[in-house]
C-alpha cells in the first residue's frame, strides 16, 4: 500500500493557439502533459508525434512535477495531519502504441481524459533523460526561501521505471534504533553513525535493513520521517511497529552494524509531522539537468505559488459522487472569492505560465478493507485494473470534473477514488514536435471510499 496514488501527469499543457510560451494562456484555457503512472497521466491520443531530443524515432512526452501536498481528508486530520513535497519526473516514448484506454474525453485541457490501465493496456515506456536537480533559487534567503528541504539528486531506475530523489544511500552501517512509543506512539528512532549535517529529512522516507527485530527493518517499503532531532537522528513512522502490542521486548534497542539505508526525498506526502513536512517555501526553485538524447538541458528557475491556499469552489476532493447518475460538472479550486472577498489562492509565480489548474485522480478496484481512509492500495501494471483522470485549466484558479468524467468513474465502480486539485505555475518546454510540461505549486488531496 501507499499513501499516495498520485502518479504521472501527461498533461498537455502545449497544445495551444498562443504559439509563445512566455505569456500566460488565456482563462479559454487554450494551452495545452505525473506508476508512477497519475498526478497528470499518460499522454493523451492527440499527443505530439515526432523525433526525440537527437533525431531518432521515438517521440517523447515529459512531466517534471513538484508539488507540495496537503490531504484535506477528515482522518488525516485526527493523524497530525497528512502532508509533504511529492515529486513526478517523467519521460516517455508514446509511439510504442502504449499508454491505456482512452474511456471519456479527447484531451484534459478545456475538459477531462480518462484513461483506463489494465493487463492489456499498459502504460508508454519511461525513459532516462539524465539527472535532475532541485534547487533553491540563487538569491532566496530567510522567509523568501523556495526550497525547504533536502531533494536529490534525482536520477531514473531502471528496476522501477521512474526517477528516485535519494539524498543518502549507505550500505554497512553501524545504525542503533529503539522504539519512541513513549515519546511519539508508533514510532523508532533510528541513530546513524553518519551524520546529515546540513540536511533536513522531515517528510522525506527511510528504507531500512539489517536489524535482527523485524520491526526496525521497511523491508521493500519505506517509513516517512517525521522528526529529526540532531544530525545523527530519525524519527520515523514504523508501520510494522504500529501493529505490535507495544510491549517489550518490541520497545528495545537495538545495535545493528550492517545496516543498508536510503533516503527518499519528496517521494509523498507523510502522516504526524504537519506542516513541518512540506518542501516548498514562498521563494524560487531552479530545476534543471544536462542534455542527453531523450530530452535537452533544462534550466528552469520561478517562484512558488499556492502557498496557504484554500479550496472555495463546491467541489470537496474527499466527497465525489461514485454512485447513481453524474448530475453536474463539479467545480474544484479558488477561483469563488472568500467571505471576506479576499483571495484564497495563495501568492502567484513570475513562472512563464502563471496559471495552471489541475486536476488529478486516480480510481482503485483493489480492496480498502482496514486501510486508513486516506490510503490507496497499489496498482500493479499488467496485473491489474485502475482509471486515472486529468482535468485542466489554464489561466484561472478553478478546473471542472465534467459530468461525462464522472459518469465514466462511477461506471468504473471503484473502491476508493483519489483526487488531487493542484495549484500551479510552469513552463512548457518543446524539443522538436515533442514537449515536457514543468509544473511546481501546491495540492490539495482528498479520498472518496464506495459507499
């Protein structure tokens, strides 16, 4: 399982009329692409079809997506709170003859795709465009910070087919751990003999091996840190702990001297540590990495937008409709004025496209039974069933889940449905006929469970 579902984001955000990419596109949204397969999915049918960065025949479409992520689930709420910086680095052949079943819309621009995946319609195929680099902008200091935490290097794998932003990556280590129950229920803290001075890990996830008590060990998984006290200590979430009595000897530390662990950075949002755990400041961020023959080199530095931002508009990403008859578009963003006839949208970016709204979903058949409310099973390509959907608009604080997107997710008859609505700001990129989106901003998450 997981916390998050959000994957991929194929969201065209080129294929547009305004043929210059430096102006903001028009509240039309006439401006046209994160499985890790759903926070945009996979491109749509009309996507570009051309030569790759050097000139060979794939064609390419990239999302580079990062995001800080608050769940607006009430259950989230009773947990500390549920929050983090989640990150979508994506480049991917689409003339594979790939990417799912189209089953509603024709482009999520203006309107809504929706995409099912399943043993027999597979995702495109990823690919390796070279290490990405996350940044704090050049200049930023103190409040005006764009990047809080530590994020990367972030380079692709091979094994998963997506990129990983690990920040340390140790083999050998002597590692002490000890159950926290007392100071924080269901966790351990682990000390590291070598220390991350300089680094701040809250929100990011330790994957961990090597101890004798199964409890200290993720395994394939991973635990969200939640707190650091000093340079050589995590506090992590430890859901193999959570399911134990609490009772000794399950509490007792432990000095293991072969530890392998990784820390994984803005890998999804984490339960407990609040707004602690989010990545992005009010400041700019540069993101950027070398050419290679999948894409050119990237250098994009903006200011953040979203930040503090609320939702006005009707649409609550925790309540969709998943039964019955769709009787209305639902409208979800800030784009509706507050009581006060303030905004509610949060500071907008200097970025190239001011204004994207998203928004993001991902449809599970797999059971939910004794799942957290804001927990999704995972989806295994090729194996079994999912919807993802994607709804954009560009140039206004508020995008539309049409009444044909939703007839088509309640058909589905899923067992929990997860939507992400993102606040964002970017850049559309182009090598040839083929583009990557750029999109950095804030979400906000909800869960909708069948009734």
């Amino acid at each position: 399982m997981r916390l998050y579902a959000l994957p991929m984001i194929a969201l065209a955000l080129a294929a547009c009329s305004d043929n210059n990419p430096t102006t903001d596109a028009g509240p039309d949204g006439s401006l046209p692409d994160a499985n890790k397969p759903d926070v945009v999915a996979d491109a749509p049918s009309d996507a570009p079809q051309g030569d790759a960065g050097d000139g060979g025949a794939m064609a390419v479409s990239g999302t580079v997506l990062l995001a800080d992520m608050t769940f607006v689930d009430p259950e989230a709420a009773a947990v500390g709170g549920v929050n983090g910086g989640y990150h979508v680095f994506s480049f991917s052949n689409t003339s594979v003859g790939k990417g799912g079943l189209v089953v509603s819309g024709t482009s999520p621009i203006g309107g809504c795709l929706v995409t099912q995946y399943d043993p027999t319609h597979l995702p495109n195929g990823t690919l390796d465009a070279n290490t990405i680099t996350v940044a704090d902008a050049p200049g930023d200091s103190g409040a005006t910070t764009g990047l809080l935490k530590t994020v990367g290097p972030c380079n692709y794998n091979s094994t998963l087919g997506e990129y990983l932003c690990v920040s340390n990556n140790e083999t050998g280590q002597a590692v002490g751990a000890v159950g926290t129950d007392s100071v924080v229920p269901g966790t351990v803290t682990f000390q590291l003999t070598k220390a991350v001075t300089g680094e701040n890990l809250v929100g990011s996830y330790l994957m961990v091996n090597g101890f004798t008590n199964p409890d200290y060990n993720s395994g394939a998984s991973a635990f969200p840190i939640i707190n650091q006290p000093d340079a050589t200590h995590l506090m992590v979430v430890d859901t193999n702990h959570l399911n134990d009595s609490g009772a000794a000897p399950t509490d007792l530390a432990e000095a293991a001297t072969a530890v392998s662990y990784t820390v994984l950075n803005a890998a999804g949002p984490v339960p407990i540590a609040g707004q602690a755990a989010d990545f992005l400041g009010t400041g700019s961020i540069t993101i950027s990495k070398p050419a290679n023959s999948v894409w050119p080199a990237i250098n994009f530095t903006a200011s953040v937008p979203g930040d503090g931002w609320t939702l006005t508009d009707p649409g609550n990403p925790s309540a969709l409709p998943l039964t019955g008859t769709a009787s209305a578009d639902i409208v979800f963003g800030c784009g509706t004025a507050g009581a006060d006839g303030g905004s509610t949208c949060g500071p907008e970016s200097n970025a190239p496209v001011k204004i994207v709204t998203l928004l993001n979903g991902h449809a599970t058949k797999k059971s939910v039974a004794g799942l957290p409310a804001f927990v999704m099973p995972t989806d295994v390509d090729g194996t079994d069933t999912y919807l993802t959907f994607q709804c954009a608009a560009l140039g206004v604080h508020s995008a539309t889940l049409t009444k044909a997107a939703q007839q088509a997710i309640i058909n589905f008859n899923p067992t929990r449905v997860e939507l992400a609505v993102i606040n964002g700001a970017g850049n559309i990129l182009t090598s040839g006929s083929n583009q990557t989106n750029l999109i950095i901003g804030h979400a906000l998450v909800g869960h909708t469970t069948h009734p």
